[in-house]
C-alpha cells in the first residue's frame, strides 16, 4: 500500500501525537547549510529575525552597507542599518524585489520616488532608511546610487539568499509602473489619486515577478542558492475592500503557492516552512502577541530552533542580543522589527 511506508510526519494523528506536532520532521533541506557559509537577506518585516540569528551563528551574514562605526545601535536600527544586506528596507511584495534587482543592474533611477515632506527629502523606495530626510534632490540621486552599487555587491560574496515574501497588496506609480513599499503620503510624499493606484498581485503576477527576479540573482551569481520563506505576519490594513482576514489570507495564500512552485521546479532552490510553524492549526494563536499580529519572542525560536536544528553542520543559536535598550512593559518590545506596514494602525478609524 502506498501509504505503509510513509514515516509519522505524514499522519495528522500521529503528529497530533507528539507535543511538538513533530516539527523537528517538517524541514528537510535540499542543500545543506555549513559554517562560514556567506548568508544574504531580504524581505519583509520577518525576515529581520533571519539576519539577527544569522549574525548569532555560525554562518556569516552579508552586509555590503554596514552602519558607521561608532553608530549607536538604536540609531542605526531606527536608520535601516543591519536589519538586511543592504539597507533596502523591507522588501514586501515579489515585484518590488524584482524592481530593485533591476535597478541595480542597470543604476536605474526614478523621479517618481523622489518624495518631499517639509523641504525635506526621501527616497520612496525605502522611505523609512533616512527618518529625518535628506538636504537636497541631488543628494537623494547620489545617495540612491551608491545604494543599488551596494545591493549588486551582495552577490559578489553571496552563497545563499534568503527571501522572505510578505505581502502582494502594493501600491503604483500609474504613468511608471514603479511599486512603492508603502503608499505615499504615509511617511513622506503626497499621494495623487489620478495617479497612484492599489495593485493586489495575483498567482501570475507574483510567479512571473519572482522568476524573474531569481533570474536577475542568478545572473550576477550563478552558483547561488535561494531559500524561501512566508512571512506569517498578518496584513496591517487592506485596500483590497474585503475583510482583512479575507485579505490577509489571499495574501499568503497566493504567496505560499507560488514559493512552493518555484521551489519544486529549481534544485537550487528550497522553501523554509516558518509560515506553518507560526500559523499551522495546532498552535492557534499561542506564537502570536496579544494583538493577532507580531509574533512571540518564543514563536521566532521555535521557526529558528528547527532551521538550524535542520542542518547538521550548524550548532543551536540561542535568542540573539539586539543590543538594544528599550525600557518597556512589554517584554518582547526589544525584538519589535522595523515595518513601514505597521504604521497604517495609526490611520484606522477612531
């Protein structure tokens, strides 16, 4: 029979079973992970926790626009130093990734995301890397070109990059085409109804985007290999006009689909279940904080716990240090993420 051979992972009842649903079973890794192997970063507010344990391990993380060094660590988390490879920001949606892969290549620029607030300026590609601004228009340009030298650069060292998808719901510049991490008007920039537009990215879309996007990867490294993940932090707010349950569901849903089918296309690229160790039915919502939304300091060691558990060539990492000093009632403020996204409580109704 061709079920008798399967092992207990594969039975509901037996991973119901164990305490731990058996998720020591629930990563098998296509290639393995071994010290000093050179790890690259990108994604959503999530995958933040990806590099702050790679730092912590045995692998070296990449980090082609370090902070300057003297800069304490609270400055340079609050100005998108070391929460990726480069200072990009959160990367949410598979096309805003693609964009900026293609922008690197050719030190492409656009005008649209030349953003002003109060005579200041912001890049609306990573509005929230420079909080107070920058003096000038021309130094934004020379500001955004040494970034996208930054982010080709990552994969001149890069042996593995990790990619962690969080969102399809995007906003775009209508006479470009150019997607935005967040809407402008949010943090800085003026949103113009004629001209910005809400895009919910579907399975077509989402899968041509991160295609081309691994194909952009590959021509700048080819020998590097490419893990997935789902963020299983719910959408903020959504401007889909459902329900934001309904909402956040299509969202990951469509990203989930997509991860698994470009990874059981491509040996050289794998899918990390951090979605299902967060969200799975077992665990309800004990990984969550008590708002629904960020995830517990536990919930984030237990996904990194059966990663690294994962590869036998790595040691345990313990809950890294943030080095950062954040008196608070809450005791999981100190590994709060930086998240554009998270702003848009701020606009709910009263």
């Amino acid at each position: 029979m061709p079920y008798s051979s399967l092992p207990p992972s594969a039975f509901w009842k037996l991973c119901r079973n164990d305490r731990d649903f058996l998720l020591s079973d629930i990563y098998q890794p296509k290639f393995s992970l071994t010290p000093g192997m050179r790890i690259a970063t990108a994604g959503s507010c999530f995958a933040q926790n990806i590099g702050r344990y790679v730092r912590a391990s045995e692998l070296e993380l990449v980090d082609t626009e370090p902070a300057p060094a003297l800069m304490p660590a609270e400055t340079a988390q609050r100005f998108g130093y070391g929460l990726f490879s480069a200072r990009y920001g959160n990367i949410y949606t598979a096309r805003q990734l693609r964009q900026l892969l293609e922008d690197a290549v050719g030190d492409r620029l656009h005008d649209c995301t030349l953003w002003q607030r109060d005579g200041r300026f912001y890049d609306g590609l990573r509005p929230n890397t420079e909080p107070e601004g920058l003096g000038s228009e021309d130094e934004l340009r020379a500001h955004r070109l040494d970034h996208l030298r930054r982010v080709r650069a990552i994969f001149d060292t890069a042996d593995v990059f990790v990619f962690t998808l969080g969102l399809t719901e995007t906003w775009t510049d209508t006479d470009t085409g150019v997607v935005f991490p967040t809407a402008p008007g949010v943090i800085a920039g003026q949103f113009d109804p004629d001209r910005h537009a809400f895009l919910n990215l579907g399975m077509g879309e989402t899968l041509e985007d991160l295609s081309a996007a691994i194909t952009l990867i590959r021509e700048l490294a080819p020998e590097i290999r490419i893990l997935l993940t789902v963020s299983p932090v719910p959408l903020t707010a959504t401007a889909s006009g459902h329900h934001v349950l309904r909402a956040t569901t299509y969202s990951k849903s469509v990203l989930r689909a997509v991860a698994e089918e470009v990874a059981a296309l491509d040996p050289g690229i794998d899918y990390f279940p951090s979605y299902e160790i967060i969200t799975g039915t077992p665990f309800g919502a004990r990984n969550y904080k008590d708002n629904l939304r960020n995830v517990t300091t536990e919930g984030v060691q237990r996904v990194m716990s059966v990663f690294f558990g994962a590869h036998d060539g790595l040691a345990p990492v313990d809950r890294p240090d943030t080095g950062l000093a954040r008196p608070s009632s809450d005791p999981d403020e100190e590994d709060a993420v930086v998240c554009e996204e998270a702003m848009l409580e701020a606009l709910a109704p009263k």
